[in-house]
C-alpha cells in the first residue's frame, strides 16, 4: 500500500492544508469496521493532526477538524474519535 495507508483509511475525510506550495498541516482519518459492532455504533478516528512549527498557533489543524468531521457524519459515523498524546 503507497504512503503507508491501510485498508482502513479514509482519503475521503482526510485533509491537507497548504501555504502556497507548501503542506503546513494535515489530518488523517480511519474507521474500522470491525469495531462498530463491540462499540456499539460506527465510528472514525482522526488517526494524526498536525501542523509545521512555523505555522502552529493558528488553528490551521483545528480547521481541518470540522470538513473531516462533516465527511464523517455524511458516509454514517455516529462519533467521530480522537486519541491524544499527552506528551506531545
């Protein structure tokens, strides 16, 4: 699989913001279908969110949030689900 990208990823809810040419942030999301049934409900999962250092602290990640989330609710996910590294 290119870029890494599981059966489980979906391009469709995930974004990439751009200053000109260049990519300042992104975020990627996944569902697993498998889990709808121990969950109780579909779900995705903002898998990653990110922004370059010289562009953070302008909600630019945050922006991406809502389209994916849009997308989400649009192809039946109840919940949208993100996991946070405390450290990071």
């Amino acid at each position: 699989m290119a870029c890494g990208f599981t059966e489980w990823h979906l391009p469709e809810a995930s974004f990439v913001a751009y200053d000109g040419d260049e990519a300042v942030a992104y975020l990627s999301a996944e569902a697993f279908p498998h889990e709808f049934e121990d969950r109780g409900w579909p779900h995705a999962w903002i898998d990653g969110v990110g922004t370059v250092g010289s562009h953070r602290k302008r909600g630019i990640a945050s922006s991406l949030i809502v389209p994916a989330m849009r997308v989400m609710a649009a192809t039946g996910m109840e919940y949208a689900l993100l996991g946070v590294d405390s450290e990071n």
